[in-house]
C-alpha cells in the first residue's frame, strides 16, 4: 500500500524518561567512551551524557510512526524503511535526575527513486519547566513503497552547508568494531532491531550479515571528533548530521576521516568501512570555542 502524504502532520506517540546515572555510563561504555570525562560520576564537574545518547529517548517516538500508519503500511512494507539521516542541535546535556519527554512530528514526505523519503522532527525537553534539551531531524527512506498524492514538505531541517568531503591532508582514526558491538549498543542505548543481533534475520532481510546501528556508527564519528578537536568537552558540541550511506560489518574496522570546515567552528567528516566504502557521507560537526 502507499504511504499517505495526507498523514503529514501527524504526532508521533511521545516518550517519557528518567535519566540515571546508570544510562549515562552504560551508553559510554557501550561506545567504549572509557575516558573519565564520559565514564566518571564522581567528577568534580559532574556527569554530562554523551551528545548522541539523545538517540535513546528518541528511538521508541521513531518507532511508533510504524504502529500508527499500520493501517496503510504493511508490515512488510514498514520493515522496508531504513534510517537515512541523523541531524541533531544539541541545547543542553543530559544530566542524572532529568526527567525527558521526547515528541515528534512527521513533517515531510519526498517521492524519491528508491521510494519514499519522511522526515519526522523530534524534540527532548525537561519535564516542567519545557526547556529544550535535543532537536533532531531524523529521515528515513521506505524502500519500493509509492506516495500517495504531492510531496509535502510542512518544515523542513535547517540548512547544512555544501562540504567537499574530506581531502588527502585529512586527519584518519581507525576504530576496530568488535563483533559484540551491536549486542552491547543494543542494550545499552535500549534501541533494539533484530537485523543488528540476530544473523538470521539479518540474511532473511536480504543483509549479508548483521550490521552497526547507524547511530552507533554516527555516534563513533561524533565521539571521534571530541576527543580529537574538542578536549572530550561533551558541551563543546552544538550539531551534527551525518547521511547513513552504507553498511558497516561487525568484526571489521572503520575509518573516520575528518578536517575543518569552511567556516571556523564546522569540522566536515565521513566514515567508510574496512571495504572502502562509504559508511557515512556528508558528515558536519559544529564545535563551539573553549
């Protein structure tokens, strides 16, 4: 069945979470984040979650656009859609005690050649007093899957500069991805999705083995970039968005490769697999001054 362009608009089912001291480390840990700016409680400074954990809160809010369209999307047809894009503004860190809600709003669906584009726009605040915590504008593409009626677009993701990928003078990291990573990211961001972990739903898929999450692998690259360019400064990191343009197996090594942007505080990045192949293209960070 098509996806319905006349669903656009639609808020998503919103998620409550209490941020324990517990999530932060473990979603650290998960990422082998060891250094005690993103693994010690008892910091004199306290404990800000890592920027990327804002995925964690946001997951089950993505997941419900399945349930709440499964009236005109088969299950098959919702299996089909494969996250794109990540962009998120970070507007403050995450701290234990937190008390989050997380809202969403699909708010663009593109007909493209491989089949449908959407774009939902989530929103994490404290509960209370509203402030704004994480905006995130996240794609997906459903696969095969036809619009019904015009494209529509009711808001759109702020603009991301034209960046040349990174040249030749680029700074490299290798990052070996251990065979476990998708079981332990899985647990410990509590975003689970069986092509991750179980090989054979992977192959049932049409995958040729489990793979990354893409936001593990986009969370790798943003980790890369604080300890490189911003002293592991967590609150140094204001945006970063990222296409998810290919497959990353466990058990092999990435390469993050990264170098300043145009303008002083934007760093352009991408990430390709062991193969050479791009994992994530189109890579900006914005890194604020010490």
């Amino acid at each position: 069945m098509p996806f319905p362009s006349e669903r656009l608009g639609l808020r998503l089912a919103p998620f409550e979470t209490m941020v324990m001291a517990r999530n932060i480390l473990a979603y650290a840990a998960g990422l082998g984040a060891s250094e005690s700016a993103f693994l010690d409680d008892a910091r004199s400074e306290g404990l800000n979650a890592l920027p990327f954990q804002c995925v964690s809160p946001e997951w089950p809010v993505v997941l419900s656009v399945r349930g709440m369209l499964g009236d005109v999307l088969s299950p098959e047809e919702a299996r089909r859609g494969v996250h794109a894009i990540q962009d998120s503004t970070f507007h403050r860190p995450m701290r234990p005690g937190d008390k989050l809600l997380t809202e969403g709003q699909l708010v663009s669906a593109t007909q493209i050649r491989a089949g449908v584009l959407s774009v939902c726009r989530l929103e994490t605040r404290l509960q209370g007093s509203g402030e704004l915590v994480t905006r995130t504008w996240t794609s997906s593409i459903y696969r095969d899957v036809a619009l019904t009626g015009d494209s529509v677009t009711l808001e759109s993701p702020p603009p991301t500069p034209q960046i040349a990928p990174p040249g030749a003078d680029a700074a490299v990291d290798v990052i070996h991805v251990p065979r476990g990573m998708p079981h332990v990211y899985s647990e410990c961001a509590d975003i689970w999705n069986p092509i991750h972990t179980e090989r054979r739903e992977a192959l049932a898929a049409g995958l040729p083995d489990i793979i990354l999450h893409g936001t593990a692998t986009w969370a790798l690259a943003g980790l890369t970039l604080l300890r490189r360019r911003a002293d592991s400064d967590v609150s140094r990191l204001r945006r970063i968005t990222g296409r998810f343009t290919g497959m990353v197996i466990p058990g092999e090594e990435i390469s993050v490769r990264h170098a300043p942007g145009p303008e002083a505080e934007q760093v352009c990045f991408e990430v390709r697999a062991a193969s050479g192949a791009l994992a994530i293209s189109q890579g900006v960070a914005w890194l604020s001054p010490v």
